[in-house]
C-alpha cells in the first residue's frame, strides 16, 4: 500500500492552479488518501468537477496536471 507521504509526493501542484486548468486531484478521509476519477478546476476557492461543473464534497490535499 502506497503511503500517504508517497501519494502527497505524486501530487505536486503547488498553490491553486489556474481557474481553467483540469488537473487530478487526491483526496483524504479517515480511511486515507484517494484520487478522484474525473479532472476537477480550482473556481472562486471551490474545487469543481469538470465535466458535471458539481462542487466537490471532498477534503482535497493536493493537485497535480494531468496525465496522459
């Protein structure tokens, strides 16, 4: 199992990413830290997903570009 700190690593965005860039983003809760499986933006301090526009729910602890 990855670690947390290993997982922290993979997600490197530093800051907020630009209002239009989708990037992936990892989440934690009590039962650790997890990758959304769609691309989300960063808008008006809210993370969002990209394809239905929803809110994210979710305690985001890092973001990174996307990956081909």
């Amino acid at each position: 199992m990855t670690t947390r700190e290993k997982r922290l690593a993979q997600f490197d965005g530093e800051g907020e990413p630009p209002a239009d860039l989708p990037v992936q983003v990892l989440c934690e809760d009590r039962s650790g830290t997890y990758q959304l499986p769609f691309a989300c933006r960063f808008v008006d301090g809210a993370w969002h997903n990209c394809e239905s526009g929803r809110r994210v729910e979710a305690t985001v602890v890092g973001w990174r570009l996307q990956r081909s």
